[in-house]
C-alpha cells in the first residue's frame, strides 16, 4: 500500500505541475503572439519567459524522484 501511495503522490507532482506549466505557457504564448505582432525586436525575450515555467516541470520531476527513491 505504501508503494501505491508514493507513486500516486509523485504522479501528483509531476501531473500539477505539468498542467499549470502549460496553463501558463499558453497565456504567455498568445500574450506573446500579440506583443511580436506589434514589436518583432521582442522574440528573445517572449522565448525567455516561455520557458522560464518549463522549471516548475522539472522540479516536479526532482520531487517525484525524491519521492520514489526515498531521498
């Protein structure tokens, strides 16, 4: 049961923080579609802040490992 349990609980951590990661994503996306439409010089820094939320994704990822291997 406690293995059930721990790989429910690691399958939350990366599963949420990958839903909100591209919740996120997708408002900046478009925010950033509109902003290059008016203002092309801009696309290095929309490129930033699209992945700047990927690292919620992989610190779900080293949550769940630290939950799986018992860290």
């Amino acid at each position: 049961m406690e293995k059930i349990l721990m790989g429910f609980a690691a399958a939350l951590a990366i599963g949420l923080t990958a839903l909100a990661t591209a919740w996120v994503q997708s408002k900046i996306g478009s925010a950033g579609a509109g902003a290059l439409a008016e203002k092309p010089e801009l696309a290095a820094t929309i490129i930033i802040l699209v992945a700047i939320p990927e690292t919620m994704v992989i610190l779900g990822f080293v949550v769940a490992a630290m939950i799986l291997f018992g860290v």
